[in-house]
C-alpha cells in the first residue's frame, strides 16, 4: 500500500472542492483493507469522485483508495469478473469489443465498477443490479467473502451494502450477447446535450422522490440558474450544481439546504441527497 499524509484531496472530487486529509492510502491488494480498516477510525472509501462532496477545511479522516483495482477476468458464458476501482466508462468499452449488453443505458456515467454497485448506480430504465451474480466485499466484521445478488437487499439507489458500509472489491457481471452501440451513442449525445457536462459537477444532486422528477420539481419551486458564492443550479439541467469557478463546500452545502426548503414548501416534496457529503 502507499500512504500519503496530509494529502489535498480537491483533485479526487468532480466537484474540484475538497481539503487537507489526514492520509490518503492507495491500496494495492485486497487483504491491506483488513489491516486498513482494523486499525484506523473515520475511514472513508473514495471512488472517482464523481458523486462526492468533500469538506473543503481539514478532514479528520483516512481515505482510502481502489483505483489500482482495475482487472477484468472472462469466465465464460457471458460471465464477467470486474475489479472495484474500473472507471464505468472503460467497462462499457469492454462490453463493445467483447459484444456484450445489458449495461448500455447506463453508458456515459461516470465513476467507478464498485461506486455504481455501492449505490446501484441506474438510468433510463437500467440499474446496474440487473448484470450483477455476485458481489465480492469486505464486510464489517473484516471479513472478505462473496456474495449472491438474492442474498443482498437493494433498492432504488440504496443497498445494503451502504447501509452496513462494506467495500466492495469486485463484481461478477452476467451479460447477455449484443451490444447495442447506437443505444450507447444515442445516449451518450442525451447527456451531452443535456447535463453541464463541461462544468465541475457532482451529477444529480437530489433523488427522484416516488411519482416525481427532482428537475421538474427545482424549476417549479424557481430556482434553476440560483446561485450561492460559484455554486450554481444548472441552467442545462436543474438537478445538477456547478462550480463556476471558485464555489466553497459551505456554498453548496447552502445551496442543497435552500432548494430542499424550496421545493417543500412550493410542492409539499422532501428531496433527498443522491450525492455523498464528507463532512469532517
């Protein structure tokens, strides 16, 4: 493993906001988790960043990373072994050379093989869950085992292993035969042409409550294109903040809080966060 101390951690946030942590440890084999986790305290797993807001102060935590967990494994029959710290993007480009489908609505995500599985990461109809067999963890009693995608409970962008805060090592996809590329570009050009893709961004701030959409309900409240500091509800895509340049967490932390008031009091909706705050 390599440890980093006092690492500035704005560079491991889409968001670019982010403060000094207490170390930074690269993990390079799966069994360092166990001594990782056994010995430290606030211990935080960090993706790609890509849905995480961190603190932008000191923050009293160890965070520890899979990004050299990047392995694919094929075992036949469409059965596919992918390591945690795999960039989604670079999965999707494998299912393409190697022809295999399931996972074409969620192209264009970006984050993390494990930080899609942690949450089900889904779009368009899709959820990552409905290509998954088994899930390799490392559970909270330090054990790392594999299990069964009908022995773990998950929901809408919920599951268990969030709840119980187990890391996820791999996944063992099932994909069927035909990859669908013009699925993927018709996609691909949707987020595109509609997400704030070329402004730092944590992706959809807020989940869709049951029966809503959280863009339509932000634009009814009006408070697309309202800004505190440089953070700003996109004018592309209401369900999206952007830095513009130099927004603080303080910032959109204010900002999350004055949409969610909004939205109640204007439609009678409690939003929640999809996003990931890293407090201290």
């Amino acid at each position: 493993m390599k440890i980093l101390k006092y690492h500035h951690m704005k560079d491991y946030s889409n968001m670019k906001i982010g403060g000094i942590a207490k170390e930074l440890i690269i993990v390079e084999k799966k069994e360092e988790l166990k001594d990782i986790i056994g010995e430290r305290e606030n211990v935080f797993l960090i993706g790609n960043g890509t849905n995480t807001l961190l603190n932008d102060a000191a923050i009293d935590k160890t965070f520890v990373s899979l990004k050299n967990f990047t392995q694919i494994k094929e075992l036949g029959n469409g059965l596919v072994e992918v390591e945690a710290g795999l960039s989604f993007d670079k999965l999707i480009d494998f299912m393409e050379e190697n022809n295999y489908s399931g996972l074409e609505n969620l192209s264009g995500i970006p984050g993390s093989v494990g930080g899609m599985v942690y949450m089900n990461g889904g779009a368009y109809g899709t959820e990552i869950f409905d290509c998954i067999e088994e899930i390799e963890v490392l559970d909270e009693n330090l054990e790392i085992r594999r299990l069964k995608k009908e022995d773990i409970h998950f929901t809408y962008r919920k599951t268990e292993i969030q709840e119980k805060k187990w890391i996820v090592i791999s996944t063992l996809f099932k994909f069927k035969s035909g990859f669908d590329k013009l699925k993927v570009q018709e996609i691909k050009e949707k987020r595109e042409s509609r997400h704030p893709l070329d402004m730092p961004n944590l992706g959809s701030t807020f989940k869709n409550p049951e029966g809503y959409f959280s863009a339509k309900l932000i634009i009814e409240a009006g408070m697309q294109g309202y800004s505190v500091g440089d953070a700003q509800i996109s004018e592309k895509h209401p369900n999206f903040i952007i830095n513009r340049g130099n927004a603080t967490f303080d910032d959109v932390n204010k900002l999350i809080k004055i949409v969610k008031k909004k939205v109640k009091e204007n439609s009678g909706v409690e939003l929640q966060e999809e996003i990931i705050i890293v407090e201290r």
